[in-house]
C-alpha cells in the first residue's frame, strides 16, 4: 500500500513539474504589417448560403487578432475581381493587375470545400425541404500572394468534421445550408477551420 502511494506521488510530481513551466508568449511567425497593404477575395464555397461570406469575415478577424492596426481591403469576389481588371482566371498577371488596381502589396484567397455531408434522419424524416443536423468533412485552403511578382508567400490546408445545423434536404439529396444564423448553423465548423489557417498570424504560448 505504503508502495503503491510512493509511485503514485511520484507521478503526480513529475506532471507538476513539467506543466508547471512558466508560459512564454511566441509572436505570430507572420507580421502583417511588412505586407499592407492586404487585400482579401472573399472565399469561395460550392455550397449554398452565407457560408462563404461567413468564412471570410472570421479569417479576415482572426488574421489580425494579434497583429498591430493593419489595413486590410475587402475586395469582392473573385468574380468582381477578375471583371473589373479583365482577366478570366486568377493567374500571376491577374495578381499583378490586382495590385495596381486596387494598390495592394499582398492578397488573400481562399477556398472551403465541404464534402461527405451525413445527415442525422430518423425515420420518419422523409419530408421534402425539412431542416435537419448532420456531420461533414470541410476542408479550408487559404493563400497569400504577392502582387508585385505574383508569387504565393504562404500557403495553409486545414481539414475538420463538424456537426452544423439548419441543413435542408432538397429532391434528388442535395443538402443546402440555409441558416439565417451561421454563428448557430455552422459557427464550430468555421472557427475551427479558421484557427487551424490563422495560426502563423497569432500568437502563440510555450511552457519553459
């Protein structure tokens, strides 16, 4: 018993010590303000709804967390974009045309795809249109590009599964994100996907 006490306080003293460590605040690895100024394509989803606007507007917040007063330009889509400069795709001259267009050094693009949407239906839920919850896999790919030489400076996937809400089941099984709350809707989904791609423009803490 006397024993069996002795290694469990050794324990417990061993993990004390090594969490414990005094906390050390990392700045964010990307300082922002050595690349206004910034300009952001709203992101694009394939999916129905507010989700695309919705993941811009919380990377755009989180990118600039913990960075100092950075100024950062909203400029549209990726459509209105490409239209008012004329260009059909967003290639290395297309970068290039942004950045004297719209007199930004650097720009963000980004894109969420959502895939593997399993519904939770019981029986008896079999109405046409009615809003349910599911399960789905979502993965955010985000850049940052140069638009002097049109070269990507940094680049981020992240991939997280999620249950979201207000999802409506339409003819044929095409699920649509209809929520006219996307904090409630798909708000855990977005803020993990964001965290995990802000992360080099946050700070960060380490245990010493």
């Amino acid at each position: 018993m006397k024993k069996t006490f002795f290694l469990v306080a050794i324990v417990v003293l061993t993990v004390g010590a090594l969490t414990c460590g005094r906390k050390v605040m990392v700045p964010p690895r990307i300082d922002l303000k050595q690349h206004e100024v910034v300009g952001i394509i709203r992101f694009e989803c394939p999916s129905k709804g507010n989700l695309a606007p919705y993941t811009t507007k919380k990377f755009t917040e989180a990118i600039r967390r913990d960075q100092e007063m950075i100024r950062i330009i909203d400029l549209g889509t990726a459509e209105e974009v490409l239209d008012q400069i004329g260009f059909d795709r967003l290639s290395k001259a297309a970068f290039q045309a942004i950045g004297e267009e719209y007199d930004v050094a650097t720009v963000f693009t980004g894109e969420l795809l959502v895939s593997d949407v399993r519904p939770n239906i019981s029986i008896g839920m079999i109405f046409r249109g009615m809003s349910v919850s599911a399960e789905v896999d979502a993965t955010l790919d985000a850049q940052m590009v140069e638009t002097e030489t049109g070269a990507s400076l940094w680049n981020t996937s992240v991939t997280k599964t999620r249950e979201i809400g207000h999802v409506s089941i339409w003819e044929g099984g095409i699920f649509v994100f209809d929520a006219e709350d996307p904090d409630r809707a798909y708000g855990k989904l977005v803020n993990a996907l964001v965290e995990g791609a802000s992360r080099d423009f946050r700070v960060t803490w380490r245990r010493e």
